[in-house]
C-alpha cells in the first residue's frame, strides 16, 4: 500500500569529496562462480547452510589514521539536539567538524578497513583467507571437515557439517547479526534452494519476474 513500516536514518560519508584518499583501496568480493563453487561444495559433502547479515558492518572496524569530516548547519543541528554538549563545537557558519573513530558508510576507505577488520577477527577462530579468493575464509575442522564462510561486504554464507555448524564465533566478531537456517535461503538477491535429495539450486526468479513485468510478458508463459 505505500505505507512505511519501519524509518531508518544513516549517516553516510561524501566518499567523492574527501580530500586525501589512501592509494590502496582494492577489496575482494566473490562473484557468481565463486558462490556456485561453494553451492556445489555444500550439495557433494552434505553440509549445512547458513545466511547471516552483519549489523552495521563497517561501524565494527576502527580507522587506522585521522579522518575529521565536516557536517552541515542542518545535520549539525540535530546532533545537537541528541547532545546539546555538541553546540560548543559548532563553527561560525554553523557546521560541525567532528574525527571519525570507525569506518562510516560512505568514506572511501570503510570497505577495505571492513575487510582487514574481519580477516583479523576470523582469525582468532581458526578461519584463514583462501587462495581461491581473499573473500572466502576456510577453517579445518579436528574431524577433517572444512568449514567455509563466504563474505559479500556484511552478507555472509557458512557451509559446514551441520554437527559441526556452530555461529558462535559470529557473535564475537561481530556484537549483532541476523541469522538464516532451513533449506531456502535470499543471499544477495539470489535464490539458494536445497531439495529434499540435497541437491541445491541458484536462482534469480524476483528479477526474473522484473524483466518480464518490464516487457509486458506474461508471467506463466515461458519467453519464445
């Protein structure tokens, strides 16, 4: 109906207005092959699957050097308003500078800092970059088995023997985040699927039906 459910707000960076920009800003996301390897992965050895979203991603890590960014007189106002202790800071024109302590959304560097930040907490559970991708962290588990988590900036997929599966260590990593058991699971806008023979399928049918509403076909009529 239109109706709004739920108002969030988000402070995000000019990512495109900062002035120093660190050179190496490079992160390394899965693609599609590198999720079908893991889908496939989970149907041969009989794993369980899991999707999880990290809360407030970036927020988790720490900037290693001094970033300070300037709000405007209207945003300044309402942080004044949360804390009146904020006014003594304001400039002459009304705005506030303030120096960032995490790696807000919107600031050039916040996806790399995200990344090195997890790298760094999975590896006190035992969890070590892959060769095949700097994105996919693979621990060996006492039995022999692997466990696997995929990461696509603060969407997560694990793949482990299911009396193995354990998303404890989530926990620590990352004070907040939204869990997804069963068989059927939304990861980035994809459809992963398992039967009841264990075999698991990749789909796409909520853009699927976007195209087709787009050009007018029929929604039970295959295209010609």
């Amino acid at each position: 109906k239109g109706d709004f459910l739920t108002k969030k707000v988000r402070i995000v960076m000019g990512g495109d207005k900062q002035l120093e920009v660190p050179e190496d800003l490079a992160t390394f996301n899965p693609d599609f092959h590198l999720l079908a390897f893991c889908a496939q992965f989970a149907a041969s050895s009989k794993y369980d699957v899991v999707t999880m979203d990290v809360v407030s991603a970036f927020l988790h890590s720490p900037l290693n050097e001094d970033v300070y960014a300037r709000f405007n007189p209207q945003i300044a106002e309402h942080f004044c308003r949360i804390c009146p202790d904020y006014g003594r800071f304001r400039q002459p024109d009304g705005s506030l500078v303030v120096k960032l302590l995490k790696s807000v959304y919107g600031l050039r560097q916040s996806p790399i800092e995200f990344q090195k930040y997890t790298t760094t907490q999975l590896a006190k559970h035992g969890f070590i970059p892959s060769d095949m991708a700097r994105s996919l962290y693979v621990k060996k588990l006492p039995s022999g088995a692997h466990h696997l988590v995929l990461f696509y900036v603060d969407d997560c997929i694990s793949i482990c023997p299911r009396e193995f599966h354990d998303t404890s260590f989530m926990d620590e990593c990352f004070k907040g985040h939204t869990k997804r058991t069963g068989d059927e699971h939304d990861f980035l806008g994809l459809l992963i699927q398992r039967s009841s023979s264990g075999e698991i399928s990749i789909s796409q049918p909520a853009y699927a039906r976007q195209v087709c509403d787009e050009i007018c076909l029929p929604g039970d009529v295959p295209a010609q």
